[in-house]
C-alpha cells in the first residue's frame, strides 16, 4: 500500500483558528504556499494557531531554514496577531526539536505541546471559550469528536 501524499495545509473556517496539518514532506513549493497562506492569516488579524503535526514526522532541514525564516521576517506581525500555538505532535523527536527550537527563539505568544490530538483540540477549545468564542469552541469540539466535559477538562 503507498503512503498518504504529502500536504500541508492551512484551515482558517474555524476563524479565529487556524489548523495547520502536516502529512508526510511537502515539496518546496508546497511549504512555500503554506507559508503565504500563513500571511494571509496574519494580515486578517489576531488568531489562535492550531498545528496538527500527527503522523507528520519531522520536516527537512531546507523547509525548516525556511520557516526560520520566514519567522524572523514575519516578527512583528506575528507578535502583534498570535493569540498563541498549540502543537499536537506525536514524534518525541519532532517534540524535542520543537523545545529546542522555542528555547533559541523564545515567541512572544503562549505556546502549548501535547502529544495526543485529542488534548490538543480540548485545551484549544477552551482557550477559544476564555478568548470569547464559545460557537467556534463547540464547533471545535464537533470536528475533534470531544465530549464537553472532556472539553472542560482539558
């Protein structure tokens, strides 16, 4: 059996979340439109970033120098529009270089890391009830299949 194709792809109809999903390696020219897709979402405003990482592994080394980056480009922008980053990576490789990465370069937003997806998608749904949001919390609870109460737990 082949393996998924490889795609990242950026969800913003959850607004003001936007899910980032990972699957396999992207081309070159795949990251590259995700990355504009990033932008657009900054220059639509203040949002909460959701990156689902499971099953994704870790990406090469050329599309991290990039995003590195298109980061230190992209500054303050990001520091004035991310409400903050929940990662939900299941690879304790991809964990640990995203620690090492977050230390080195310490963002001016909140960030979280589970390694279940389901954690990932409660604690965002709870973030998104405090930010305001509680109709884009349940719709978050809908498409992640979380119970409320396991919601609130989170």
């Amino acid at each position: 059996m082949l393996p998924p194709p490889a795609a990242i792809t950026v969800d913003d109809s959850l607004w003001p979340l936007v899910v980032i999903r990972c699957m396999g390696s992207p081309c070159m020219e795949d990251f590259e439109a995700h990355l504009e897709r990033r932008m657009a979402c900054l220059e639509r405003g203040a949002h909460l970033l959701f990156v689902d990482g499971m099953n994704s592994g870790m990406l090469p080394l050329p599309h991290r120098q990039r995003q590195l980056e298109w980061m230190a480009q992209n500054e303050e922008l990001r520091r004035d529009r991310m409400l903050g980053v929940v990662y939900a990576l299941d690879s304790a490789l991809t964990r640990l270089t995203l620690s090492i990465v977050m230390h080195q370069n310490r963002p001016s937003y909140p960030y979280i890391v589970f390694n279940r997806l389901d954690h990932a998608a409660a604690w965002v749904a709870c973030k998104l009830e405090d930010l305001g949001h509680p109709e884009v919390a349940r719709r978050v609870q809908h498409r992640f299949g979380l119970a409320h109460a396991q919601a609130e737990a989170g």
